[in-house]
C-alpha cells in the first residue's frame, strides 16, 4: 500500500496492526510517498491518496473529507509574536512542504499576503517539514487530527487559515477477484473512515 509520509507514518501503525492480527498470513509493504503512485503500473496495490483517480480501471472510495490547520511551535510564537490578522503573517517564517512557488501560489490564493522570502525552509517530506515546525522554525499547515497529538504547537488563525480535503482509499478492479486486496481495501476504509 502507499500514502503520504505523514499518513504513513501517523496513521498507518495502527491500521498494519489491525491487518497483521486480523491476517497474519498476508505480508505489508507500507510505501511511504507524496508522489501518486501510478497503480495501473503496480507500483502498490491499493492507495491512500487525497485526489481522485481519473484512470476508469481503478476503483475508489471517498472516505472522508480531513482538515488541515497552520501552526507554530509555542516557543517560535514566544519570540516571533503571535500572529493577530492576516497582514501579520507577512513577519513570519514559513516551511515550505513541496516547492516554494507551488506553495506560495496556493497561499496567496488563500489571501495571505506574503513573498516567496518568506519560506526559509522546505522538504518534499511532510514528516521533516512537520519536525522544522516542531523546532521552532516557522509556521506550517498539518492535519488537525495529526497536529493535535502535538501539545506545543498552537493553532494560527483558524478563522481564516483552514483547507479542507478529500481521503480517497484507490485500488485496481483485481480488488472483485482477490481475497487478499478485498480484506485489507476494507480494513483501511474501516479505519481511515
């Protein structure tokens, strides 16, 4: 199976264990990877994605719609000063999660009002931009579910700064004809739902 680094390293854990005691007999390999796997190729057999598929040979289910916040390390708030209005955030440091410019167009689409200057630090890992956040290093969006597990970062204006996004569980069509996919398709939609 494959999902993103954050998923599969926030999430994931616990559902392999469901899988491993329900199904001993069936081997995991987790593929940990922001990139969309191309399943029609088998590079994994079923995919934890947040865009639908567009491929007809593949079957997918929306799960669930997830929130995602922005946050910052109460000690970078301590001494940067907490953010009170949308401008405010022009004097901040932000952690850039992919490439800057793609990061940047999709925050000035939200209306925050900062420059690529702004992004200090970026990774293609959520997990590493997610631990830059943890630091102390700048402000950062993450799942509110998975942030939530982190009691020193605060939440930066959730009135205005929120995305909300899809959770699609994707497989091949062999799912109609193997037990194996079947079972463990079911038990991540049960899971992940």
């Amino acid at each position: 199976m494959t999902a993103s680094d954050v998923t599969s390293v926030h999430e994931l854990p616990q559902v392999v264990r469901a899988i491993r005691l329900r199904a001993p007999q069936i081997t995991v390999e987790v593929v940990a990877s922001n990139d969309i796997e191309n399943l029609m190729q088998r590079d994994a057999d079923i995919a934890v994605r947040n865009v639908r598929p567009e491929h007809p040979n593949l079957v997918a289910r929306l799960l669930r719609e997830r929130r995602g916040l922005f946050y910052a390390a109460s000690s970078y708030l301590d001494a940067r000063g907490r953010p009170k209005t949308l401008d405010d955030l022009k004097q901040h440091d932000w952690i850039a999660l992919g490439p800057v410019p793609r990061m940047h167009d999709y925050m000035v689409g939200m209306g925050i009002p900062i420059t690529l200057e702004n992004f200090r630090i970026f990774s293609e890992n959520g997990v590493a931009a997610w631990e830059m956040c943890k630091a102390g290093l700048g402000i950062s969006p993450m799942d509110e579910e998975v942030a939530a597990k982190t009691p020193e970062l605060e939440k930066i204006l959730p009135e205005h700064l929120h995305v909300t996004y899809p959770v699609w569980l994707v497989t091949h069509r062999e799912i109609h004809t193997s037990p194996r996919i079947r079972l463990v398709f079911d038990l991540l939609a049960e899971a992940l739902s």
